[in-house]
C-alpha cells in the first residue's frame, strides 16, 4: 500500500491493509490482483496496493489461519491461487474493525471534530 507517512507508521499500516484484505474477501475468494483492484477501486483510487506489500500479507494472514488458498484459473483463463476468509478471519475482520473505529474516533475527537 502506498500512502505518504511518517516511518514509524508501518505497523498500524500493515494491520490496515490486513483488515482490508479481510474485508475484501467478506465478497468471496478472490485472488490477489483483484483483491488490489478492489481496495483501490473501493477507497476510489486513494490506496494504491502493491504487489511487494499485498503478497507478504496474504501469506502472513494465511500462516495464521485468517485465509486458506487454493490454486484455480483466473479470469483470464490464467492459473491464480485464490484466498477465502475462515472463520477466524472473520472473527479478526470484526475484532479489527472495531479497533478501528476506535482509534479514527479517538483520533477525530483529537483534531475536534464531533461525532453529531
């Protein structure tokens, strides 16, 4: 994911883009260029994935049994693995999610915007 920040950002990022990874696959499997084309088509071309970010998450989120895979052919008739949402990524998309709206909350109420 591309977006101007501060270094130390990183880590919240990375479980940014967990969560929208999550989020994508709530729609079904998919795989991975068209979990990119759909986080940037849905944030309207504010969040741009990379290949060099998305990859390393959706192995990282498999290892910890968020998404299982599964090798099929791919729209244009090309081999893709394709990623699904267990059960326990489901359990963390709604775990993750809720720390999010906290923390743009928190953060909102910082910068003095009210919630009406």
């Amino acid at each position: 994911m591309v977006i101007k920040r501060p270094p130390d950002a990183g880590d919240i990022l990375q479980g940014t883009l967990d969560m929208l990874i999550l989020r994508t696959l709530v729609m079904g499997p998919a795989h991975g260029h068209t979990i990119a084309e759909v986080i940037e088509h849905t944030s309207e071309n504010a969040l741009e994935v990379e290949q060099g970010s998305l990859y390393p998450a959706l192995h990282r989120l498999e290892d910890r049994g968020l998404l299982s895979s599964e090798w099929g052919v791919s729209e244009n008739n090309r081999k893709a693995k394709f990623y699904r949402l267990t059960s326990k990524g489901r359990k963390e998309l709604s775990a993750a999610t809720g720390r999010w709206r906290r923390m743009t909350r928190a953060i909102g109420l910082i910068l003095g915007e009210s919630n009406e």
